[in-house]
C-alpha cells in the first residue's frame, strides 16, 4: 500500500537514484532502469528525485520529465561531474546538463569536482588550486544560473573535495552554496553536525546520508577502494551508521532550513538483479522510518 509522507523535516523530502545503484561513477555496477526505480520509490511516498547520472534518463529535457510526469515525481536536481581545476573547461557541458535539468523540471546543479570525467585518482589541489578551482566554479554557477538552475557544490569520495583540508580550502575560497553530503564529509574527517552548525549559512541543498566509520577507516587507509568499500557497508540506512543524522537535523532545524533533503544510501549493484520491492527499497524504507523518529507524531501519515 503506497503511502504520503509528510515528514516533519526542516526541508522537504526527496530520494536519489543512488539508493538503487544508479550512478554516474564509470563501472560502477547493474543500472536498473528508470521505471523500476520511479515506481519503488513511489511506493514508499516519495514525491521527488534527483536525476541519476546523464543518459539514464533521455537527454532531452522535456522528455525526461514526461518519464518523470508518468510516476508523479518531481525533479529536484542532479548530479553533474564538472572539472574546474584546467585552464580549459568544458564549459559547453556544463551549459547543456543546467539546460537539460532546468528542463526536466530541476532546481539545482549539484556540481561534482572530478580530477577527470573517468574518475581518475584525484591530485590534492592546495590553497592556489582552490582559489583557481573557486573562480572556475564562479563562472559555472553563472552558466548555471543563466539556464534557470542553482550551483552547489558537492563534497565527494574520490574528487578534489574529499578531505577535511580540501574542505576548509574549498569554504574559505569559494562563494557557491554547498550541498551538504552527511556521509562524503563524514568520510573525509569532516563531523556533519559541526559543519551544519558552523557553516550553515553556505547550505544550499542537503544529502542525507550514513556511514560505518569503521569501513570508513578501511577505505582512507587505502585498505579498500570505494567500490570495495560500499560492498562492505560504507553507507548504511539513516540511524544505523556514525553521522549523528539526529544530531544534524536539530542542527538543520536550529539554521532554519528548509530546501530539500535527499535520501542517499550508496549502492552498488555487482550481483543479479535483486528483486522488485526487495533489497534498496527495504532499505530506503528503513531510512524514512527513522526519519519519522526524528519528526513530531503526526507528521507521518500512512
């Protein structure tokens, strides 16, 4: 039976399509398509989405959000890769993907500083390279901006912004609005409830997500690869990993927040196909569950 939440959140409530192994990561694993996605995220109440990386929607704007119209959801946004660190960015991409999610219905251009678009390893940028990179991103949030859709930049595992020194050196040398990634600044040393506390002003778009610190641990200890990482557990449902998510929300409560929050539980799909209803839906479900905890009584409504 579907049900409508109304979560008594401060922000309103949207899934991602990561929570169902879909992702723009190169090999990253089995892509379900988008019906089967949109149809078990509209089982469990959600109303609104990200995305999912380029492609796995039509490229045309307008067809994209007829897919979208045809299960009732609202586009919130997406995730875009960009790279901002070389004399010679493509700016011409980023034109086309702000075009494309304004399109399709979309707020936000949740940019993603990539050390390439395959991914590669990223190289520590330093105070220099932040200034040039903050410049860079400037100028996309312009582009962006002229296209009908808001820049903010994204924390991220394996991108240039990964580490809690790339953070204070992205916060003291940029001007864009974030999107505060619980479980990324968690894994890069960063506590999710100071920065939503002390930054709080530079909060544009929030993803919520959860993390074994211990897997964590693995992974910045080179021990694990992000890939091996999440098939280990790296990211568990709200409530049941080191994000402090109840912590978080007070924090975003107090900062009078109130844009949307996103369900993120990276998954990466390697095995079959798991089936229609099972696996990231039971998952999902946990996590808005435990959301309800955090909201007054009434707010849920089956």
């Amino acid at each position: 039976m579907e049900r409508q939440i109304d979560s008594g959140l401060p922000g309103r409530l949207a899934a991602g399509p990561i929570s169902w192994g879909v992702c723009e990561v190169p090999g990253w694993g089995l892509q379900l398509p988008p019906d089967r996605v949109f149809a078990e995220m509209t089982s469990l109440g959600i109303t609104a989405t990200e995305l999912g990386p380029l492609g796995w929607l039509p490229h045309d704007g307008a067809e994209a959000r007829r897919v979208l119209d045809r299960h009732g959801l609202q586009l919130v946004g997406g995730f875009v890769p960009v790279i901002v660190h070389e004399p010679q960015q493509d700016l011409e991409y980023a034109k086309r993907s702000a075009a494309q999610l304004a399109q399709a219905g979309g707020e936000l251009f949740v940019a993603a500083t990539v050390q390439d678009q395959a991914w590669s390893a990223p190289v520590p940028l330093g105070e220099d390279g932040w200034k040039h990179a903050g410049s860079h991103l400037h100028e996309l949030a312009a582009i962006a901006r002229h296209e009908g859709v808001e820049l903010v930049l994204h924390p991220h595992a394996g991108t240039l912004l990964e580490t809690a020194q790339d953070v204070d050196l992205a916060l003291a040398h940029t001007t864009v609005p974030w999107c505060f990634d619980t479980g990324h600044l968690l894994i890069g040393g960063v506590d999710p409830v100071a920065f939503a506390t002390d930054h709080s002003g530079r909060i544009g778009h929030v993803h919520f997500k959860d993390v074994d610190k211990e897997v964590a641990r693995r992974f910045n200890h080179g021990e694990l690869t992000l890939m091996q990482a999440v098939q280990h557990g790296l990211f568990q449902p709200l409530g049941s990993g080191d994000a402090h998510i109840d912590e978080v929300v007070d924090a975003l409560r107090r900062s009078g927040y109130s844009r949307w929050l996103v369900l993120e539980q990276d998954l990466a799909i390697t095995g079959s196909e798991p089936p229609a209803g099972g696996g990231p839906t039971l998952d999902v479900a946990k996590s808005i569950e435990f959301l309800s905890t955090l909201a007054p009584e009434e707010a849920i409504h089956r």
